[in-house]
C-alpha cells in the first residue's frame, strides 16, 4: 500500500508552491508553482482570489500524486491584512507585508505607549510593515471599508478558511500582528482599540490553534477543486519565517538567514524577547517556543535590480561580483529602494556613494551584495544582543541568494564563519508539511523534524575577503549614520 502524503503549501509575495511529501520519511514526491501578480512597494496589495486560483494551479501540476495526500497545511506571508464580511465576502485587496501605508499611523501609535510598553506588550515595537498599522490606515483612508468588516485575517488564514470554512489563525503568524501577546498567548485588545477605537471585539479575530491542532478536515469543495481526498486533514497552518524555521529542523542555537525577497536573520528561543528598539520582532514560532528576528525589506531585488542596469544575467552578475575586490572599489551601497523595515526607514532611497571615473560593473555588483549583507548583518548584531548567550550551533543560509555563489561567498567573509547554504529545498513548503505530517500522526513538529532530517546542504568558509570585512562593514555603517 502507497504511504500517505503530505501537502505543504508556501503562498508567498511572488508565488504558491507546493510540495507533496510522504508522511513518514519526508521523500519529495511532487511539486508546483504558480504566480501572484506583481507588486510594487510601497503600495502593495493582492487579491485573496489570486491566492486561491494559484494554490489550484500548483496542485494541479502535483498530477496523480494528489489522490494520496492525507493532510494539507499552509504556511502564508507574514503582516497581511484580509478584511471580510459578514459572509465571509473580501471586502478589498490585501495589503502585503511591504506596503508600507501605514507609516504614519505605526509613528503615532508608538509615540502614543512608548517603545518599551509596546515591547513587553506584543514582543515587538510595530512598524509600517505589521497588520495593526494597516488597520490603522485602513480605518483612516477607507472607513465604509472598516464599517464593513466582520473578520481580519492573515494570509494563511485566509486560505486555511478557503480549506476548512472556520477563521483560525497560529501562534506564531498571529505574533506578527501587534495585538497578540507571545509571552502570555493571549490577545491584546487594548492595543487593537488604538488602531480603530471604539470598533473592534474579538468576534473579528480568529482562534488561535497551538502547533498542531486542526482546524477539521478539508470542505468537500475545495477538496474537489484542489483534486485531493475529501477526508484530508488540516493544519493550523503559521507564517512563512515559522515555517522555513520547521523546514529547517532549527533547534536552540543555530541562526538562519533568509534571502529573497526580504531578507530575515533569525533564530529559536526557550524564552519570549522584547526589544523596545524594534529592531528584533520577538516572534512566536510554530513549536510552542519563540522565534526573536530581524527583517530588512530589500535583499535579492537589489541584485536583480542592479543586474538589469548592468544589462546582465544573474549568473553573469555573481561571476562580475567575484572579479572585483572586497569593498567593491571604494563603492558603497546603502540598499533601501524599497523603503526599509530595519531600520524603520520607509519613505527612503537608495545611495551609491564613492563614485570615482575608474568605475566599472564589477564594482557596482559587489556594492549591491555588500550593501544588501552588511545590512542584515546589523541585524544579526540586534539579534545576539537579545540572546542569554552567543549561538554556539550552526548558521544556515536559504532562500533564493542561498543558490548565489556570491550572497554565499560574501556572507562567509563578512562574518568570518562557515556558513551551510540549504540550497535543494523550499523550506517554507518543507515546513507546512512537516506540520502537515505531525497532525495527521499525532506526532509533535520536533519529532517529525528529527524523523525526516534536515535538507541537505554546502558548506561555504570564508575566504580572501574576510581580510576585509572589517573596512566594508565600516564603511556601510558610516553611509548608512549620515543618509
């Protein structure tokens, strides 16, 4: 008899992908991909619907394989915002984790507790990026809108309801929203009436499920649309730096960068953090323990944006960055073309500073990788200042620049350390079904974590230019005090 299979679902910025994968021994059996519309920060927004029809797409691709998933779990972007009706009708598109909208209602809501209240209230100082400051100005800029609402739920929730009809929603993606509280697991409510007072009870909030308590089973309909078993099973689902956490097999002392998109450093901890600087965001994660991070909004775009002005292709792009000496030349790249989330820049730029005439492309290509890992080194540095103590097991590279021979590279000379670059697996899709197999097993995420092993991965050491890191961090922290 064929084993059971496990669908684990990554619906992220760009795309949903799936993987299927057999239930006790994590074997890839088959995968899909579909994408979002584009979006451009610092407005960016994306219709639920689009969500839906890309999750059928990537199962469609699955095949045959599709018959045999007994369980299904999504992992989602963090930060979203999706407003419902009382009949469960989306009242708009949702706002993603980098519009950044919601600048001036994050200032005045922070302002109005301080820093640290809002700290040792939810974990984190919210930014532009965190659902409370898009409710804010969606109460603000939209209020036939707000009148409307019924239920707000986060992207994974959202397509969780699409599976089993109920408004649920996990620890770890309901402490990105700035009015959840990890230390006691608990909503905040007062923290929500700062948004939009006077408006909100917790009718509007979905039930928060622990790592593995299911929401039911698949709904006959979307069963049939996603062609898999009717009787399937549902996780709780959580968000997608909780899920690449799962995929991972991260255990207390390893550190994980993330790059795409966004960047992410982030790792496990025993204890609840609160950084009043907001540098950290002390996140729950989908085990039961925390997951203290850091997020930067640019990360890859910034080479691929860079490579399009050079006229290059990405493997052309790593080759110029490996020509050209450490510190690019002289050249330094602040990389806010989005706006940035760390520091909470988001009405900022770009800069290239140290332009001489000897410049040439390959200079400009180390700039940008430089540029873009000095700044999510800052947030390392954030990171380990909220530790008990330094995190003594491995440090793990994934995402898209975890294929980049030059992010690789780079990141091993800047810090000086081997890093192991996870480069075969989508560990967002990896760790929905690993949360997937452990409700349909009654098995905890640890152990089937451990069961299934870690996917494989390189490890990179540092080279030649961690003679350098030093000049090159100088330099970017200097560009980065006086822009």
């Amino acid at each position: 008899m064929n084993e059971p299979l496990v669908a684990g679902v990554d619906s992220s910025t760009q795309s949903t992908k799936v993987e299927l994968r057999a239930a006790r021994t994590g074997e890839l059996v088959a995968t899909g991909r579909a994408t979002h519309p584009s979006t451009h920060p610092p407005h960016s927004e994306q219709h639920p619907d689009d969500w839906w029809s890309a999750l059928v797409a990537a199962m469609d691709q699955c095949g045959s394989a599709r018959s045999r998933v007994a369980a299904i779990a999504v992992a989602g972007q963090q930060h979203g915002l999706v407003c419902l009706d009382r009949d469960d009708r989306v009242l708009r598109p949702a706002p993603l984790w980098n519009d950044t909208s919601g600048a001036a209602q994050a200032d005045r809501m922070v302002a109005r507790l301080g820093r640290q209240v809002w700290a040792d209230a939810c974990g984190s100082v919210p930014l532009a990026s965190f659902t409370i400051a898009k409710l804010a100005h969606l109460a603000a800029s939209e209020p036939d809108v707000l009148d409307a609402t019924a239920h707000v739920l986060l992207p994974h929730d959202e397509v969780t309801r699409r599976l089993t009809g109920r408004h649920t929603t996990d620890r770890g993606d309901a402490s990105g929203t700035g009015w959840w509280c990890p230390a006691t697991g608990s909503y905040r409510m007062d923290l929500l009436d700062l948004a939009v007072p006077d408006t909100v009870d917790e009718s509007w909030l979905p039930e928060v499920l622990g790592p593995t308590e299911s929401p039911g089973r698949i709904t006959p309909g979307a069963a049939g649309a996603l062609g898999i078993p009717a009787d399937a099973v549902v996780g709780p689902g959580t968000g997608d730096n909780m899920a690449a956490a799962l995929g991972l097999g991260l255990r207390p002392g390893d550190v994980a960068v993330s790059l795409g998109t966004s960047g992410t450093v982030f790792t496990t901890s025993d204890h609840p953090t609160a950084d009043p600087t907001g540098a950290v965001a002390g996140f729950a994660d989908a085990t039961g323990r925390f997951l203290p991070l850091v997020c930067t909004l640019n990360a890859t775009g910034v080479s691929d944006a860079v490579a399009r002005l050079l006229g290059v292709a990405l493997d052309e792009f790593d080759d110029l960055v490996l020509d050209a000496p450490p510190g690019a030349g002289g050249l330094t790249l602040l990389p806010y073309l989005s706006g940035e989330r760390t520091p909470d820049r988001p009405n900022a730029t770009g800069v290239l500073a140290g332009l001489r005439p000897d410049v040439d492309a390959r200079s400009v290509a180390r700039a940008a990788v430089e540029g873009v890992l000095c700044g999510l080194l800052d947030g390392y540095d954030a990171l380990l200042r909220q530790l008990e103590r330094p995190p003594a097991g491995d440090h793990l590279l994934v995402g898209g620049g975890a294929r980049s021979p030059a992010y690789r590279q780079v990141l091993a000379d800047l810090t000086g350390r081997e890093w192991l670059a996870v480069t075969g697996d989508e560990t967002v899709a990896r760790g929905a079904a690993i949360q997937a197999a452990a409700v349909l097993e009654g098995s905890t995420v640890d152990e089937v974590a451990e069961q299934w092993g870690r996917p494989r991965s390189t490890a990179v050491q540092p080279g030649d230019g961690a003679a350098a890191a030093p000049t090159v961090r100088g330099a970017y922290a200097s560009l980065r005090d006086r822009s």
